[in-house]
C-alpha cells in the first residue's frame, strides 16, 4: 500500500467509512507503511496495540493510533514542534 508520513496519515484514515471496525482497517490500510522518527511500522502492526476494535470516527482512529505508537516516533521525547 505504500509508505506514510504521519502528518499524511489523516488523509489515509479519511478514504474510509465510519464507523469501522478494526478488522475492516487492517484489511484496507493494514499493509500502509507508517514512516516514523526512530524506524517504520505498518498500520496493521500499530493496531495490534490498540484497546478497541470499532472506531466511531476518523479521530478516534489516529487518537488510537498515536497513543499505540512509541513516545520517540514524531521525533525527540518531550520537545514540541516548535522547539529546536
């Protein structure tokens, strides 16, 4: 399915219905490379760690998503976008 950035990631999560199921997710965007600061992973492998398996909306995803990824995958810990 291709390699994402997280900032492109919204728009994967937008092409699909909601709400979705989790099964639903990992069969269309499962195999979706996700680029991270420290390496990659596949959005199937980032929803093996999610505590749900329905999503009610495009946010509720990427909020799972997010909190399922390591703390060092958007870049250095605790330091904002801003800051550098």
């Amino acid at each position: 399915m291709g390699a994402i950035t997280l900032n492109e990631l919204t728009d994967r999560l937008a092409t699909l219905s909601y709400p979705v199921s989790l099964e639903t997710v990992d069969r269309k965007l499962g195999d979706t490379t996700l680029q991270l600061a420290d390496g990659e992973t596949t959005i199937g492998e980032t929803l093996e760690l999610v505590g749900t398996d329905r999503f009610d909306s495009e946010n509720e995803l990427e909020s799972e998503l997010f909190g399922a990824l390591p703390r060092n995958a958007v870049g250095e810990p605790y330091q904002s976008e801003g800051e550098g």
